[in-house]
C-alpha cells in the first residue's frame, strides 16, 4: 500500500535548511501543513546542509500539527540534524 492510498501526506523538504534560509522554508511548510487533516511527513531526502535552525523548523511544523491534531513524522532525517537532535536530548521527536 502506498502512502497516499494509506492516507498519508508527504511533505518534501529539499535545499540547505540553514539560519539564512529557513523562514522561507518555514512559512511554506507551514501553509501546506495546514491544508491536511490526516497523518503527514516531512520528507528530508533532499535536503542538504543543516544548522540548528533546522531543529528549529521542524518543532514549528511540530507545534502547528499538534494544534490541528495532525499525527506528523520526519522520514530521511539528515545524520547532522539527528546529530543536533541528539545534542540537545530532542533526538525522539524526529522518529
């Protein structure tokens, strides 16, 4: 069964999640996150170099899921983003 038959929504994430790039990233993920109503992804398959402003992004897109009641999950986590997670005693949440 795909994801989409599942009902699952997958959000791709790609490029450099960095300071000087996340708050345009944020504010899109964000819009598309509030159009779902069922169980979502955040796909980071594409995404490039990472800073902790990435950590940042994702409990914004945590925050606004859990508001709406959306069950949301990162899928492909980039190592150095896990690494910060991990840093930061955070690393569950990005599972």
């Amino acid at each position: 069964m795909s994801k989409a038959e599942a009902g699952i929504q997958v959000i791709p994430v790609a490029g450099d999640l960095l300071f000087s790039t996340v708050v345009e990233k944020r504010a899109a993920l964000l819009s598309q996150i509030k159009q779902f109503q069922g169980p979502c992804q955040l796909d980071f398959s594409a995404v490039g170099r990472v800073d902790s402003s990435a950590l940042s992004l994702w409990f914004c897109c945590e925050r606004l899921a859990l508001a709406k009641g959306i069950e949301l999950t990162a899928i492909n986590t980039p190592e150095d983003l896990l690494a910060i997670a991990r840093l930061v005693g955070v690393e569950e949440n990005l599972h």
